[in-house]
C-alpha cells in the first residue's frame, strides 16, 4: 500500500536552528502514527508540513499525493489537499458567540456544501464527538473536554481522509484525556488516516498494536519498537 503522507529528508530551519533534520515518515490510509517528544523539539512543525501550512527548507513532503513544490506553484492544488485534512490544534479556537452547531456547520458552508450535506454532517459529527445534546450551546460554556471534542466535530465534519491532531489532550485532566483518545481511536477505526503528536505517549500507543510510535529529539525521528 502506498503512503498517502510522506516525508523523504525533511529539513526545517529557524533562525539558522534546525528544528527537523533529515526525517522521514510514511503513513498509509488507515493508519495511526503517534509522535512524541518534549516541548520545543518540532511536534507542531511537524504537523504545520503535513497539511502546507509551512513548507521544507530541505526535502520533500507530499500529501494524498500531491508535493510541496507542487501547491507552492498551484493555489487550487493546495486548496484540494487542505479539504482532505482536518486538523486540531492544541487550543481549540471557535467562534464564541456562535452555537457548537453553528461552529461545526459554517466550516461546511464556507467550504460549499449544500444546506443538505451541511445539516447531515454537523449532526453526524456532533453525536459522533458526543455533544448533540449541547449542540445550542456556546464554547464558552463547555468544558475543556468539551471544548475540543468541538474543534474535533469541525476536524471530521468535511469528512477528512488525514487528522492531523496538534497535542489534543494538552492541558485536559485524566478522564478528558482519556475521552478524547478513544475518540481518536473510534474515528481511525472508520478509516480516517491519523498523525498524532503529544508531549508524553498516550496511553492508547501502549495497548495498540494498529499505532505506529516515533520519538522526536534533536531533530530526528525514530521508532518505537517497544514501549
């Protein structure tokens, strides 16, 4: 099977500091990588690559089969890739004076879809992340918890065939944390591809055998064989 996100060498500076050297992944449809490593050590660079938000200085990143140089010189390329990828930073940022409905059903509608196709997948996606019953409430008044399973509803509502999830559970306590992991298992276990990074390994990176581990130091990513 072929990776459907791949990274061949990847090099990335700032201010003459190599935060990545040299890395490469691969990630095949279905699939679920987790990486971990320390503040500071190029986790969210990682995830900012894999959807074009940055680009390498060295190397190359394709996505769903499309390169880096390839959106760098195609705007609509770039707009295609980014419909196929949903993803969720470490704080979740919505609009506060809207509903958790409205949150989920604008991402639709400014991406096109028909009032149809808007309606059945901010229903789907809001009972999927368990929040249809607060789906008239504002952000403001959820929970921490809560608050991501919103920005996790707006990942999944276009349907995306990559997650890209930034820490998810960073700054949740124990039950929250653990609420938003199955989650991601729940969701990669309907075929949504998965690229995780987190400061610590998850707890379901212990008892997974589907989850793929990689550890991010000094710029370098290794596998994890065993943990």
């Amino acid at each position: 099977m072929s990776a459907i996100l791949r990274f061949d060498g990847v090099t990335k500076r700032f201010g003459g500091r190599e935060v990545l050297r040299g890395v490469d992944l691969e990630l095949e449809k279905g699939g679920f990588v987790v990486v971990y490593g320390a503040v500071g050590v190029g986790k969210s660079t990682l995830i900012n690559l894999a959807h074009f938000q940055e680009f390498p200085d060295e190397g190359r990143v394709e996505v769903l089969g499309v390169s880096d140089s390839e959106v760098r010189r195609s705007k609509s390329k770039l707009q295609n890739v980014r419909r196929k990828v949903g993803v969720i930073t470490q704080i979740p940022v919505h609009l506060e004076d809207a509903t958790c409905y409205e949150n989920v059903s604008l991402v639709l509608e400014r991406l096109g879809f028909n009032k149809n196709v808007v309606r059945e997948r901010t229903e789907r996606a809001l009972e999927r992340v368990g929040l249809w019953e607060r789906r008239n409430a504002s952000p403001k008044e959820l929970s921490a918890g809560q608050r991501q399973k919103l920005a996790i509803a707006r990942a999944i509502a276009k349907e995306p065939v990559i997650l890209l999830a930034d820490d998810p559970t960073l700054g949740l306590d124990d039950n929250a944390s653990d609420e938003i992991e199955q989650l991601f298992l729940d969701i990669n276990d309907f075929g949504t591809t998965i690229l995780w990074t987190s400061n610590r390994i998850p707890k379901i990176a212990k008892g997974e055998s589907n989850i793929t581990l990689y550890h991010l130091e000094d710029g370098k990513l290794k596998k994890v064989l065993n943990t």
